[in-house]
C-alpha cells in the first residue's frame, strides 16, 4: 500500500483557506500531506495578506520520542501501529483548518489555525498532547503509551519562510526539554542569550575573568572584623560585572562547578594563607554549591590547600545552604562530616529559608548559623521579623553554635539584634564585599 493511502486521514481543509489543496496536483483534501506539500500550504497561509489578517498560524512538529524502543521491545507491527494511531488522532484532536504532513519516521507537522498569545498557545498545544497520547493508546487498544513531544512556532510573530518556521518548530522540540516547546522570538532570544553566557562562562576560567570579592564580618561588640566571605564575581568583557546568582546555577547545570569550585577554594586558600602570615589571624568563609559535594576527591583537595599555604583548619569555613542539605542529605553529611574530621568549620547559610530541619543540626556538628538577611531586614520594626531572629538565636546559643546576622543594612536592626544577643554581622551597613586589596584597606580604616 502506498504509503499516502496508508496514512490517509480525512483532514477538514478549507480550500478558500488552503488553495493549494484544491489543486490537482495535490493530494485529495483529507489526506496526510507530504513534506514538500505541507511546505507549499504553509507558503499560500503565511504568503495571504487575508489569512494573516484572519489571526496567527502554529507550525507545530509532534514527535513520537520513544519509537524505537517501542520499536525493539514491541517490533515493527506495533511501532507502524502508533504511526498510525497517531496520524488518525491528529485529524480527531484537530479542530478547523489543519493541515497534517508526515515527516519522517517518528515525525508529523502540522499546521492550522490558533488563536491567543504564546501562554495560552502552549497551554493548549500541552492539552493537545495530553489527549494525542492518551487515545494513541486508550482507543486504539494498544498497550503502549507513546512518549509524544512537540515544537512549535507562531506566525507571523516568528517571520520567515516555510521551511525556516518549519525548522523552528524543530528546533524547538530539539533544544527545549519539555515536552511542549513554543518557539517565538521571545524564547528565541532567551535560548541564544542562555547559549552565548554558556559559552562565555566555559571560556572565563581560562581567561582569568573571575575574582573573589570579600566581605567582612564584624563583631559588633567592638566593630572589629572577625572574617572574611568569599564572594565570586564575573568580569564579563560584555556584561561588565556579574553576580553568582546569574552563573552559579548555569555553572552546575553545566558541570563547571567542579573546576570553578576548585579554583574558588584555591584563590581563598591563597589569600587566607598570606593574611595569616601577615599576622592578620582572620577565618575565611567559602560557600560550596551542592553539585560541589560530588567532587571527587574533595576532602582530600581542601586538605591539600590547608597544608600548602600552612593554614590551621579551623581557619576554613565552608557555608552550605539549608536546600543543599536537604536536597543531597547523604552527599552533603559524608563530605561534611569528613571536612569537620579535618577540623574544617561548618556554617549553614540563608538559615531559615529552606526546610530548617533541626535534625541535621543534631546530627552533625555545625559550628555556624547565618540568619538570613529576609528576617535582619526591618528587624526592629517587624515583630515577626523579631520573633523569628530571637527563636534562632535562642536555640543557637542553647545547642552552642554562632551565629551570624546577613544583610545587616540598618544601625536600628543591629541593634535589636544585638540586644538579642547575636554578636556577628555582616551586611552592607559596615561593607558590601570588596575586591581584595579594598578588603585589606578596609582593615586599616581608623579604629581598626
Ligand atoms: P550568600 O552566601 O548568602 O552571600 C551573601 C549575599 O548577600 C552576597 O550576594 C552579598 O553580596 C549579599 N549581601 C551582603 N550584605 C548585604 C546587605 O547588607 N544587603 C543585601 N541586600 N545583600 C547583602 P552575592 O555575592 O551576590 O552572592 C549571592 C549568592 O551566591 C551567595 O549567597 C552564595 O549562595 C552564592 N555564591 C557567591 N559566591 C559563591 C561561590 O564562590 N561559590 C558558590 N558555590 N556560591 C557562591
Ligand atoms: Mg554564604
Ligand atoms: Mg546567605
């Protein structure tokens, strides 16, 4: 059978809409185009001044993701069956003037009709999808429940030719994860901007682009400072300086936290090496990302560091976030416990926003509790805000951890927290963090 009459759906094409259907040429309106048949009636909708008027076009491309497995486990039979479920529910689900081609093995586009903005677009393609893949099976008596995906594009807010909006709809189901992907300029322009700062990001070790900035901690009994946190930044060559929330979680997503995390511990080691020798006796802080704790040979680099600048370990502080904990209990108690067998000090940073499960306090021993800046910001005006604070420091001082207050940015607020018994601050009020040799000339400042 040929392999039109064997896809054949009776497809509801308006020939006033798709002219290029009602040519003799073409195959009989109702039928599965094929690729270079879908192309021409894409160019008649998108090329009609009348048509665009009328409202938007989808160019979608559905994809049955796993057919070969369906393929090796279920053989040929079953596999050209889902083809075939699917091509039947494409024509079913479809609704007004839908055009369906097939485009290769696992592939079928479409076009037709759709009105409303990108969200609601994609919300519609997701329930399209939902109700392909369920009757693929359900209907059609199969057993299996094909994986469909598909990547769209809308014209004319995507501009181009036929085959350009066809491959954007392919991109899209290749590039983005989920399973409905609408590519309009807008995501276009986020993919390309998330592309550039990946490689970018790949290129800036090499290129010397990071540097540790450092804020002081200051013991707010007599001002003076106690430690460091060690803060990257990114001096992009475009972008000018960028903070870690935009590229720490890229970096992790992309496995270049092992090498950046490495490099972050060794220019702190570095640093806290030399201001020991100065005499300076200041800890360093330095916060480790969860994708950190799978490092192989972690353990063993920090205490390699601790010996090569001479550095006693109780000097090094790692800072971990509650999430971190809880999202990789087991990772983060193994590394942290063997890091405090090397007499490294533990803090838990952002305390208070994550799951604050006490458990992990008693379990391992943490030396540190850094209060989070969204409860020290208006702590002498919110009451909750001051509730919050004295509960944290209550139970610290109980089970005998220091704390730290973060974003300490009001005089008022140190106050109260003082008052409270906290002793430990860091916040832009007394430094934001500081390139090093700023940082070095912050601890000369008079009173010092
Ligand atoms: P964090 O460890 O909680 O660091 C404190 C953040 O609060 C820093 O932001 C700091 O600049 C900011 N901050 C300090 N004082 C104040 C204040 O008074 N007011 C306000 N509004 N903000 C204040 P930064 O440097 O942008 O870092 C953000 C987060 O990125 C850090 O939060 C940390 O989780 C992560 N991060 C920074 N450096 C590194 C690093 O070297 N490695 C890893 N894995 N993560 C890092
Ligand atoms: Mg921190
Ligand atoms: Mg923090």
């Amino acid at each position: 059978m040929a392999f039109r009459e064997q896809f054949a759906v009776p497809i509801p094409i308006h020939a006033a809409i798709f002219p290029a259907m009602s040519g003799e040429s073409v195959t009989a309106p109702g039928a599965t185009l094929s690729r270079s048949e879908f192309l021409r009636q894409l160019e008649v909708c998108t090329g009609q001044p009348a048509c665009a008027a009328q409202g938007q076009w989808l160019v979608g491309v559905v994809a049955i993701q796993d057919l070969p497995r369906i393929r090796m486990v279920f053989g040929d039979g079953c596999a050209e069956a889902v083809v075939q479920a699917l091509a039947r529910r494409l024509k079913h689900t479809a609704t007004g003037n839908t055009a369906v081609a097939r485009l290769d093995d696992h592939r079928f586009a479409i076009l037709r009709e759709q009105a409303g903005s990108p969200e609601q677009v994609q919300q519609a393609l997701q329930r399209l999808l939902q109700r392909l893949a369920e009757r693929t099976s359900r209907e059609d008596g199969l057993d299996v429940q094909p994986r469909l995906r598909l990547g769209a594009t809308l014209y004319p807010l995507e501009q181009g030719s036929p085959e350009v909006l066809l491959a954007s709809a392919s991109a899209a189901l290749e590039i983005f994860e989920q399973a409905v992907a609408l590519s309009v300029p807008a995501t276009r322009d986020a993919v390309e901007a998330r592309t550039r700062m990946e490689r970018d990001l790949r290129r800036a070790l090499h290129r010397g682009e990071f540097a540790l900035y450092y804020q002081p901690v200051i013991d707010g009994r007599h001002g003076r400072v106690v430690s460091a946190e060690a803060l990257i930044r990114w001096h992009h060559p475009l972008l000018g300086v960028v903070k870690p929330d935009r590229f720490i979680p890229l970096a992790e997503e992309i496995g270049l936290i092992e090498p950046l995390g490495r490099w972050i511990l060794e220019s702190a080691c570095q640093t806290l090496g030399a201001w020991l020798r100065e005499g300076l006796g200041l800890r360093m802080s330095v916060n480790l990302s969860v994708r950190q704790f799978q490092t192989e040979g972690l353990v063993e680099f920090i205490a390699g560091l601790l010996r090569q600048h001479a550095i006693p370990p109780g000097y090094l502080e790692v800072e971990i976030t509650e999430t971190a904990m809880v999202a990789d209990g087991e990772a983060a108690t193994g590394l942290l416990e063997a890091l405090r067998a090397l007499g490294v000090r533990i803090a838990i940073d952002d305390f208070g926003t994550g799951y604050s499960s006490f458990s992990y306090l008693r379990r391992l021993q943490v030396d540190r509790l850094k209060i989070d800046r969204e409860f020290v910001d208006r702590v002498s005006v919110l009451p909750q805000h001051a509730a919050i604070c004295r509960s944290l420091l209550t139970l610290a001082r109980e089970i005998g951890l220091d704390v730290t207050a973060e974003g300490a940015e009001c005089p008022a607020d140190i106050r109260v927290l003082s008052d409270q018994g906290c002793e430990l601050f860091q916040g832009f009020y007394y430094s934001p963090p500081l390139p090093v040799e700023d940082f070095q000339a912050f601890l000369r400042r008079p009173g010092e």
